[in-house]
C-alpha cells in the first residue's frame, strides 16, 4: 500500500467514528474528494451541503451538482449572506473570516435542527501556508479537519480523487469570486458579476488556469505561466481588450508573472507596513 492509500485508509477510519456528518462542499476537489470519503465511510449519515450566494459562480455550481450526481452523494443547498454584512463588504484581508462565520454559522444551525454530529470542511495540509483567515473562524465553530488530519496533501487528494474517477480532479485551484477582488475595493454583487462574466469569457478563449483580478478601474489578467505566450499574442490581446472595455474597465493588463494563488495576499504586508507609525 502506498502513501496516498495509507492515508486514505487513516482517513476513512477517522470518518468512521464519526456518528453522521454535515461536508462544507463547494465543489473544489478538496470538499469534493472529502464528501466522496465521507459517504464511502457513513452512507446516508452524512449531507454535503453547498452555500449559495453572489460570490459562488454559476460554474462552481454546476461542477459541483455533476459529483453530487456521479456518487448519488446525500446533499443540499442553503443560502447565505454575507453581503449584508458591512465588514464583508468592506473587503479587508479579513474578509474570509467573516464569510467562514457566516457560512459554518448556517451549518451549526442545520446541525442543530437535524441532529448532526459535526461539520467538516476540506482543509488539506498545503493550505497552512498562505494567509486563510478562515482557518480562523473553522476552529471557532469547532469544524472538523479530516484530510489534514489524515495527513493528506493537494496532489494526495488530486491522485486519490483521480483513482475514484472524481469528476473535479484535476479542475485548476479555485476560491470564491471575492478573491479576486483587490482589497480595499468593497465587494459587491455588480462587482462579482464582472469577475464573473470576465472568467467565462477567458474560458471560452480556451485557457485553462487564470484569474481576474479587480482594481477598480483596472483590471490585472493572471493566466497560468505555460499559457502565456498565447496571451502575449497581440491580436489576443485585442480580444482581452474587447471583453473587458465593455465590463467597464479602464485600462487592461496582463500579469507578466502569471497566474499565481493568493496573489493578492502580498498586499497585506503594504498594508500593515501603511498602518504601522514609524518609529
């Protein structure tokens, strides 16, 4: 038995001793490999449950349905709402705590109405290391962690999900649509909406791996390192501009970077160094 299996195995076990469980499932490959464990180790005593909401793409849903489907997974909507909450809003590198709080407060209440164990979400042991405010909220509403219990890494769970013929297995790194806007700009419908119309244009340009990035009256294009040279192209850089100028953009850029995960984390240290009196 290799490693990835031996962790499964730890990690099916751990499940087990669970009496029932609700899975935070948003269709990634994390939440969707640990609500395929969770219901190859308790059947019908777990529900996958998704939160709907602005910041949740049409995309995200669908991906998410088709895994329901392949496994016949138990598993429901719910809506939250963190939109109204102005700290949300407010879109400071805290952000995600505040949807983590909203989310996992709607889940304790399912919990509390059906008589669930526990909440469970899909932190893996790779997500220690970037900025996850939400990691924050996760431990005060006591939510369970079994991949990063188990020990499991992203490529565990992308070659586990890949041998279980998961659907979303090897579907590129995603977050809410919120992410991709920069911090400081206040997050809202009309916004999410842009990011959102802006992605599924890129997409239907064929990339694969990209994020739109929201500042304001710019708009920063990351597109995956081994799919820029196609980008650079300029006649594709006219259809960058003919997407974007009519969402309302001013000036379009593409990041020569590419794309890379928490890009947008490297603004926290300008902005705690900005809000530090010198000495």
């Amino acid at each position: 038995m290799g490693e990835p299996e031996a962790k499964e195995q730890r990690l099916l076990e751990q499940l087990r001793e669970v009496p029932s469980l609700v899975v935070a499932y948003s269709g990634g490959v994390d939440s969707a490999y640990l609500a395929y464990a969770a219901h190859q180790a308790l059947g019908d005593r777990m529900l996958a449950v998704t939160a709907l909401s602005a910041s949740y793409s049409e995309r995200d849903r669908q991906e998410a349905q088709a895994v329901v489907a392949r496994f016949k997974l138990p598993h429901e909507f719910i809506t939250t709402d963190e939109l109204s909450n102005p700290a949300y809003r407010a879109n400071n590198p805290e952000r995600c705590y505040f949807c983590k709080d909203e989310l996992f407060d709607k889940l304790d209440e399912l919990v509390a109405q059906r008589g669930f164990a526990a909440v469970a979400y899909g932190i893996n042991v790779d997500d220690q290391g970037d900025w996850r405010p939400g990691q924050r909220a996760a431990r005060e509403h006591k939510v369970l962690t079994p991949l990063l219990d188990a020990g499991l890494t992203k490529a565990d769970i992308r070659e586990l999900a890949r041998r279980a013929e998961v659907p979303v297995w090897n579907r590129p790194a995603s977050a809410c649509l919120s992410s991709r806007i920069a911090y400081g700009i206040e997050v809202t419908p009309e916004r999410l909406a842009i990011v959102e119309k802006g992605e599924e244009a890129l997409r239907a340009l064929g990339f694969r791996q990209f994020r739109v990035r929201h500042h304001d009256n710019l708009v920063r294009l990351e597109i995956a390192p081994e799919e820029l040279p196609r980008a650079l192209n300029p006649e594709m850089a006219h259809r960058f501009v003919e997407i974007f100028k009519p969402l309302g953009f001013a000036y379009i850029t593409l990041d020569l970077e590419g794309y890379r995960t928490g890009s947008l984390n490297a603004q926290i240290v300008r902005i705690k160094e900005s809000a530090t009196p010198p000495k």
